[in-house]
C-alpha cells in the first residue's frame, strides 16, 4: 500500500495535524486490507492521524462509492429530525405514508421498525428503487418479527422524511436536509450521491466519499454528534441508533453492532464481530458497505477507522466465492484487532 505522509495543510482536509511514520502496526492493517482488494485505510486517533495509505486506484482525493454504508447516515439523521420536532421514532409510518393504513400489517409499522429492517417489508435486489415503487412493495413478515436486509425501508424512510419536510415547510430533498443538518456543520462534502433514474435519492447507497471524508461522520459519531461541543441531534435518539433488536441484536438504526445474532441472514453473517464480539470493544459500531467498505467507530478507544475496497456490483457472485476461502476472505474481527493495534496509545 502507498504511503501517504502527508502536510498540514493537505490533512486540513479532515481537520487534523500531520500524521506520523507509519508504524509496524500500522503497515500491518494497510497489508491485510491490501491483499483483500483494499485500496485505503486511514486511522484516527482522538482525531489525529495515525495510520493513511492507499493502493490501486486509492488516494486522498479519490472518491469511492461506500454502498451500503450509506445507510448509517440515515439512523443519526432521524435523530436530527426527532430533535427538529418532525418525527417520533415509535409513530406509526402510516400516519405520514398514507397508502399503508388500510393494510393491517403496513398501518402497524414503526419508523424505528423501518429503520431497524423489522418492520416485514421485503426487498428486490439491490438497485435504484424510486420511492414509489418502495412504498408499494411486498410485507413477507410481521412487523418486529425478523431481520430483512436489502433497500426498499430506506426508500420508504426517504418518502416519509420528504413529506414531514414538506408539511413542515422546509426544503424537502432528503440529502438537503442531511446537509443543512449534519454534513455541512462538520464539512463533509461528499464526491457523488446517486439517484435513482426518475430523480429520488438513494439512502441506502448512493454516497461517493474519499477516505478522509467518512472518517469526519465517523469522528461526529465518536465525538457524541456534538459539533463545537453543542449536541446537534437529539441525544436520547442517538442513544437509541446503537441499540439492536430482537430479531437482531447485531444490528441497530443503520449500524453493526458487536453483538451475536442467530439470524440466518446472510449480511450478518458477512460481518463477523458478532461473533467475535468477546474479542472486541463494546463501544464498536460499524458501518459497512457491500465489498467491504467500513466505517468502524470506537469511543473508548478515541478511534474512527475507515477501509475501502474495490467493488463493483458485478463482483458480487465471486465475492461470495471469495468469502469460502479463509486466506483471501476480509474479516471486520482480524481488520478490527489490526487497526485497534495501530490506533494504540503509547
């Protein structure tokens, strides 16, 4: 991996001081992300870099797609929109998405429900699904029964975000708001954000960020969504982001958390610090995208650890073939316990 020793003034770009020589440590967290398709690690500690580098197509100023990791801006801003007084994670979705109150299972589910993936609507594989089209689609589940991972709850949560924005008189595009209330005060500027083809963003993909660019929502994350030492969402539902379900309890508002989980789902098993979760801080949330992209977060560590790898939706199939073979298959659990060792405090 390339080795980025980088000046003040390049490292304004996060906020931070120049980092220094990289350690033994930290060349081993760049080699185990490397020799997995990794093209960028950077590692903060209390804000400072500790750890950069890049490989392949990586650099500090290339922007990747995160995927999946979309989702988790999503969970800290519906903490925003609770402390902005435009919605209530436990209302029902119907009372703002209309269609659903005549159907006895849809009138049922939460916006905490929609955010968590319990709330028993299915999704089509994963492409650009306009709002519309998610609002319509298929309940396989009760509400709170089980876990489904896949896209559509996003899409329903930005239809139902766009509309209390607009009955609230406000701006109603969903990454408008994510802006004014959160990218913009800790001056994140994404690269790229998709949409999909008839012009709705995406939430739960979509986001293009450089390395450095996520490690700033990571470190909003750490810092406990203050910005200038001001709480700028609603604490009680930021606590609430971290908190898994019954169905499962390795996965919050948006976020991975250490916890076991029977679910047979197959994108829980692909994170395995649920099943590491003796061996790694309690405090870990992560947030993760298909290929491998990672945001991990760990406060009692002062830690925010950011891995991007290359992907493209074509490599899915051999990606699960690769998943087969322990020598070449990416694990949060081992990345986790190298970066852990190059973010150590002397």
């Amino acid at each position: 991996m390339k080795r980025l020793l980088a000046c003040a003034a390049v490292l304004a770009a996060v906020g931070v001081s120049p980092a220094a020589a990289a350690s033994p440590a930290c060349e081993a967290a760049e080699a185990y992300s490397t020799a997995r398709r990794g093209i960028s690690v950077l590692i903060l500690r209390d804000g400072e870099p500790v750890c950069e580098g890049y490989a392949a197509q990586g650099g500090p100023d290339n922007g990747f797609e995160i995927w999946s990791g979309t989702k988790s801006f999503w969970g800290v801003a519906a903490a925003a929109a609770v402390q902005d007084g435009l919605l209530s994670l436990d209302e029902p979705v119907s009372d703002t998405i209309t269609e659903w109150k005549s159907d006895p299972a849809k009138s049922r589910v939460t916006i905490v429900q929609l955010l968590t993936l319990t709330s028993g609507l299915s999704s089509p594989p994963a492409r650009a699904m306009p709002f519309a089209e998610a609002i319509a689609g298929r309940f396989t589940a009760g509400p709170g029964d089980v876990f489904q991972y896949g896209a559509a709850p996003y899409q329903v949560f930005g239809a139902l975000l766009q509309r209390k924005l607009e009955a609230a008189g406000r701006p109603s595009d969903p990454l408008d708001y994510l802006k004014a209330r959160i990218l913009d005060p800790i001056g994140l500027k994404p690269t790229d954000w998709r949409r999909a083809p008839n012009g709705d963003l995406l939430l739960p993909q979509g986001a293009v960020l450089t390395a450095r660019e996520w490690a700033k929502f990571g470190e909003f994350v750490r810092g406990g969504a203050r910005v200038g030492g001001r709480q700028v969402v609603d604490a009680k539902a930021f606590a609430r982001v971290f908190q898994g379900t019954a169905a499962n309890p390795g996965y919050g508002i948006t976020w991975w958390l250490p916890h076991p989980s029977d679910t047979p789902e197959v994108v829980t098993a692909a994170v395995d610090i649920g099943r590491h979760a003796g061996e790694l801080p309690k405090d870990l949330v992560v947030a993760g995208g298909a290929g491998d992209q990672r945001l991990y977060v760990i406060p009692s560590l002062g830690l925010t650890i950011v891995r991007q790898a290359y992907f493209t939706p074509q490599m899915a199939l051999s990606l699960r073939a690769e998943r087969r073979e322990p020598s070449v298959a990416f694990s949060d659990s081992a990345f986790v316990k190298l970066a852990i060792a190059a973010g150590r405090r002397e």
